[in-house]
C-alpha cells in the first residue's frame, strides 16, 4: 500500500492545473451559483491540505474579484491516517 500511495503535496503544486482552475473554471461556477446552497467542493488524496487551501485561496480571490461571496464548503480527504491527523 505504501507504495501506491505519494504523499506529496504543496500549494499550488501542479500550476498548469491551478491556473485553469483559477481562470476558467472557478469564476464560472461563481457566477453561475445562485441561492442559498453552498458551492461544495471535493479534494481528495490531499495528503496534509496544501491542494485544498490552494482551491480555497482561489475561490477567495476570485469571489474578490467578483463581488460575490457565496457560501462554500470545501472537503478535503486522504487515506492516510497520518496525514488526517496531521
């Protein structure tokens, strides 16, 4: 099992990745949210979280940006016990 599993990680680790995100993709649902739901996000195999706060940091500047603050829940998961307890 250890070998299957990489536990790296680090904010914005995979850039080309980060910056669709950032560009396309989160600014869309942003604007296309309406109502009181929360926008609801899943990062999974996130190891220690540095994928989910970068998720995070972008919808913040991008809800900045925008003017528009909904609510939003992000999820983040691994496998790993030490990693969740860290």
């Amino acid at each position: 099992r250890r070998e299957l599993l990489i536990p790296v990680t680090r904010f914005f680790r995979d850039p080309e990745a980060f910056d669709v995100l950032g560009s396309e993709v989160i600014p869309r649902l942003v604007e296309s949210h309406a109502g009181n739901e929360p926008i609801r996000v899943w990062v999974a195999a996130c190891a220690t979280g540095e994928e989910a706060y970068s998720i995070a940091i972008l919808f913040a500047e991008t809800f900045e940006r925008l003017n528009r603050w909904p609510p939003l829940k992000i999820f983040a998961t691994d496998i790993e016990q030490e990693y969740l307890d860290f």
